[in-house]
C-alpha cells in the first residue's frame, strides 16, 4: 500500500473529508504485523460503499488469527475498531471461564457441559496483554463475563491491572452474584466500576427449580452487598420465560424499585447448550410490556438516550425509576452495536451470535516479537467482517454451536 497527503473526492463529495488509501497490495497470511494507518478524520461511507466494502469484506477469511485472502483495490482504514456499516466498537466482553456453579435451563443441562480444558484458557498475562491492546484501539469498556467470572482466581488482581490501563476504561461485571458477598468491596476498590446480576425470580423455590442449585440467599446477600460500596449502578437482568416465571415481571419491577436496583428484562436467546430454544415459546418485548402496563405507567425513552445501550428504557411510573426492556430476538439492536468478544479460550467473535472466531490464543504464545501488531490485526479482520444482523428469523440462521457459558454473556 502506499499513502500520502488526503486526496478529497470531486463533485457532491468534496466536503466530506474521505481519506482514500491506494492499495494494490494481496493481504496474504500474516506472520507479522499488518499496518493499519491511522485517518485524519471521521470517514463517511455512501451506500455504494458500504455494498463495496461488504463484498471486500466478505473476501477475508481467518484461520488462527492470520488472515488470508484477497486482493482488495483499496482499504478504507480507520483509528479505531470500525465495521464496513460504520458501527466504532467501543465494547469488549471478556469471558474469563466457561464455568458455573448455577444450571439454568436457558443454558446448561442440569449435569452441566464439558469445560474447556485448562490449559487452553488464557492466562491473567494474556487477558490483560488482549485488553490493553484493545484499549489502544478505542474499546472504552470493558465487561467481565463467564460462565461465572467470580470463579475465576485473581479475579481482584486482573480487574486492578485493568483499572490502570491508559486511557483507563470502565470495567463492569456479569455475575450471578455467588460469592459477590464478600468480594464486592475489593473489587470496587480494585476498579471495578459496576456490576450486573442475573436473577430470575424472587422466589427460593422457584430458583431452585431454574438454577438446580439452592442459592438464592448468596444472590440476594451479593446484590446488597454490592449495594453497600460505590458499585453503581446495579443492573438486575431477567429472563422471562412462559408458564415458567411469566407472572413475576410485576413484582421483579416493585422490588428493584424500591431497593433501587436497575431491572432489565431479556428476551430469551437461542444460546442454550441443549438448542432447545423454540421463538414460539419466548416471551417477546412487546408481551412484557404489554404485562407491565397493567400495574404501571410506562414511558419510553428516545433513541439519543438510549444510544447504543441494547435495553430500550421506560420511565416508570413518570420517573424518576426505569426499567429496560433487551428484544434481541424481536427488537435487535445490531444497527447500534458497539461489541466484540474475547472468549475464556481466546477466540474473537464480533457478534454473539457468530458461528466464525479468530484466534489470539496462538499468537499470544508465540515467541514473535510483533505480538500487540498481530493481535490488533485480527482484532481489526474481525470487526470487519461483522455482518449487518444477527439474522435470527432468517431462513440461514444457524444457532451458534457454543453456548452462552462459553461465549460470554
């Protein structure tokens, strides 16, 4: 490739400040670093170019974590991690272990899964090398997940060599808050600026029967001890499933209201490990609305207050209070997604729902001297294959084959 001064496109596009890259090079397996030149400015892309870079897109292929391909007649590049639709990514997911010590129907068989063997989990080193470099490419967030991100050891230590990367990003937690009662409090000391807990129903029994595990007294000691330090806010996620908990999104709501939690209801995902999720039995966005209308007055927020947060917010009751309804299945929010994911084994995937990964784990190891430039060009090959949608509903849809614990919620 060869680059010099911007060269501004005649005509209607004059002022849009593009910066174009003559390229005339074959991308070819990767055994250093792939150079990826930094804009002047914000590109803008027609629709013409967007089908373009989709097909250029389409070319790239990875196997772990070299990319191998085609030739592309020119490269629009970029600062940061940014799709051919636009869409910066500013998010990273971070699985830290594929294990867990509940078994939701939604995700795992009541004998659990085969974990990922050990040796192919990433070490503390590595996530945080992975983090750092993301960092460098403009993620602002980073959200520890699982599994169970508690089991993992050093847990404290990782979020603390996190909190101090540069430009410092705001570190979150996915947890289902076993274990959250006594670690809490070093973890917001450590960094940790907020957390996110799954629970499902307000009654014992009934989490017991979902989780196969009787634990619902350490969930809610975690949520309050949570409460108790400078973690906020506390999200609270709930999935609604039908003749199972569908009678409880009232009282979900009343409760974290008047304990001043943040409720979030998901719709239920096609991610289970026995693929036995059916869209005819989920419980959609619109029926949950629809259920929490008779009890209270809600409110939708705009888009610009949404911003590329996947729950649509509803002001409850007119406020200050909100609850956030997530329709992955049936209102996506892939035209805002800000997401790419690091799995427990060290796989990319630019959409939970991808049924392609790239690899860092190899290059991690490896004694190359160029290891940050390499994994930021299958961080880079990643997002720019990210397609358009997730494209539950289309007849091509494959569920992927991991399943959530082993993605990373």
């Amino acid at each position: 490739c060869s680059w010099g001064s911007p060269r501004r496109e005649k005509g209607a596009n004059r002022n849009r400040g593009l910066i174009y890259i003559a390229c005339d090079q074959r991308i070819g397996a990767i055994t250093g670093a792939l150079s990826l030149p930094l804009p002047l400015r914000k590109c803008e892309a027609s629709e013409d170019q967007h089908d373009r870079r989709e097909r250029e897109r389409d070319g790239f292929r990875s196997e772990n974590g070299a990319l191998h391909g085609t030739k592309v007649s020119s490269l629009l590049t970029m600062a940061h991690l940014q799709d051919t639709f636009g869409r910066v990514k500013r998010d990273l997911r971070i699985s830290l272990t594929d294990r867990c010590n509940l078994r939701c129907s939604y995700c795992m068989p009541p004998e659990g899964l085969p974990w990922i063997p050990q040796p192919e989990i990433l070490t503390d080193d590595e996530i945080v090398q992975v983090s750092k470099i993301a960092v460098a490419h403009g993620i602002t967030k980073l959200r520890l997940t699982g599994g169970e991100p508690l089991l993992r050891p050093n847990l404290i230590d990782i979020v603390g060599r996190m909190s101090k990367l540069a430009p410092r990003p705001d570190i979150a937690l996915t947890t289902n808050a076993i274990g959250l009662a006594h670690l809490a409090a070093p973890l917001a000391a450590a960094g940790l600026t907020r957390v996110n807990v799954s629970l499902d129903t307000l009654q014992p029994e009934r989490f017991k029967e979902l989780t196969h595990r009787d634990r619902f007294n350490d969930v809610i000691a975690g949520l309050f001890a949570a409460k108790a330090t400078t973690l906020a806010p506390i999200k609270v996620n709930s999935v609604l499933m039908r003749g199972v908990n569908d009678d409880e999104a009232p009282a979900l709501l009343r409760w974290a209201i008047e304990n001043d939690f943040r409720l979030r209801f998901i719709e239920q995902m096609p991610l289970d490990a026995q693929h036995g999720w059916q869209r005819e039995t989920m419980l959609t966005a619109d029926q949950i609305i629809e259920d929490l209308s008779h009890d209270f007055l809600l409110t939708p927020l705009t888009k610009g207050e949404r911003g590329s947060a996947p729950a649509e917010e509803f002001l409850v009751d007119s406020g200050p209070a909100t609850v956030g309804i997530i329709g992955s299945v049936t209102r996506p929010f892939c035209a805002d997604c800000d997401r790419i994911r690091l799995t427990a084994d060290g796989q990319i995937r630019n959409c939970l729902f991808a049924t392609e990964e790239d690899s860092v784990r190899e290059i991690l190891r490896s004694e190359s001297a160029d290891i940050d430039e390499r994994v930021a060009a299958v961080l880079f090959g990643s997002v720019l294959k990210k397609k358009k949608g997730h494209g539950i509903g289309e007849p091509d849809f494959v569920q992927p084959i991991r399943p959530m614990s082993a993605i990373g919620g």
